[in-house]
C-alpha cells in the first residue's frame, strides 16, 4: 500500500461488493474521491492528458466523468470504472477501461510504449488506471482488492489483456498517497499481472493476457 509499499496489510471489509459506476448513483463516486486530490481530478488527467487538464475547472471534470461513467444508467453499454462498497458504504473506486480511453499516454509519455511495438488504437487492451481508497478506510488492503477487481471486470468485458502503469519508490523513500493513484507493482503483481517492461526509473508496466490465462 501507498506509504509501505512492500508490505500487504489483512483487509478488514468482511463483504465488500464491486458495483460498475453506471449502476449507482453518481453521488458514491463522489463520496469516494473526497475533496482532495482525487476530488479535483475527477479521473480526468489520464483521460484528458495534461494540457486539457490543467485548465479546466474542477466542475467541468466532474461533469466529463459524470458522462463518462454513465451514472444511474444500469443499461448503459460502458462505464469507467468500479465503485467499491463495504456493507453498503462506497469506499473505493478503481478506473478501468479500454486503453484508448487514456489520452494522457499517447502523447509524450514512454510510459505505455518505451521498448515495446504496441498497436495504441487496440481496444481490446484494458488499463487499470487510477485507484483511490476514500479516507478513513486506507491501509487495510483495499487498493488490493480493487486490482483484483478490475481484472474481473475487464475480462467479463471482453478484454483481451489489461495493463497497469504502477510507481516505485524513489531512491529507497516512499510511495506516497497521491502518487500512488497509478497503483505500485505489488498490487498487480498479486492480481495476477506480470512485469514487461521498466520505461522510466520510477514507472513499471505490468500486463495479464487472459488467453494465456485460460490455457494454462
């Protein structure tokens, strides 16, 4: 977890439910991302990239998340990501979705692409993007609980593979909270994801590719 990366504490949410964001109210999501960081963000800095991010107000990035979620719409085709519960309070939200979906790494960024040869427009390839645990229920486990999720929800989707893009410590320090939006390699190494490539000396790519994953 973020502030001991190394070190996976026992989860303590007994019944926790994983519900698609178009399947409840857009308000828990809300409730989850707080005010802080998360709250301002509104998961539209990888979405968007930065230079469209930077400027936008706060409510406008709520409202492009509220679209993108399809909140209240159980019908709706797609989503961006899952709303974590534990015994009915929503506590945790992971984005995933195609990869496509994260214009923040098609620009600039080596960060997906660094010495590999991947098609970017592949939306068969899901990425879990971003993780926040709400506060007061940190430290427990739940970041954990989320990837596994979100490998679930992206394997009923159809997805061929999904990837994360996690955060190592810098020079032995720690990985603090707001960095670790983007998850830390131990959380989806325990999901099941693997390590492909290192394009940064602090950012990891890691992958599951379910056809492999049914053949073994």
């Amino acid at each position: 977890m973020p502030g001991s990366a190394g070190v996976r504490s026992l989860p303590r949410m007994a019944a926790l439910e994983f519900r698609p964001a178009n399947e409840v109210p857009f308000d828990d999501v809300q409730t989850v991302l707080g005010t802080s960081q998360a709250g301002r963000c509104q998961c539209q800095r990888q979405v968007l990239g930065d230079r469209l991010w930077w400027d936008m107000p706060v409510g406008e990035r709520r409202m492009r998340l509220a679209e993108q979620s399809c909140a209240g719409d159980p019908a709706a085709s797609s989503t961006s990501g899952l709303v974590a519960y534990d015994d009915g309070e929503p506590v945790g939200w992971v984005a995933v979705a195609p990869r496509p979906t994260y214009r923040r790494y098609f620009g600039r960024s080596p960060v997906a692409w660094r010495g590999r040869h991947e098609d970017r427009d592949d939306a068969d390839v899901w990425v879990a993007a971003c993780f926040v645990v709400r506060a007061g229920f940190r430290g427990e486990g739940l970041t954990y609980e989320l990837a596994a999720a979100a490998v679930e929800f992206a394997r009923s989707r159809g997805a061929a593979a999904l990837e994360g893009y996690p955060i190592v410590a810098a020079d032995g320090g720690e990985v603090v909270w707001d960095e670790a939006s983007v998850g830390t390699p131990q959380v989806f190494a325990a999901a099941g994801l693997t390590e492909v490539s290192a394009p940064t000396s602090r950012r990891r790519v890691l992958r599951i590719d379910f056809d492999e994953v049914s053949s073994r």
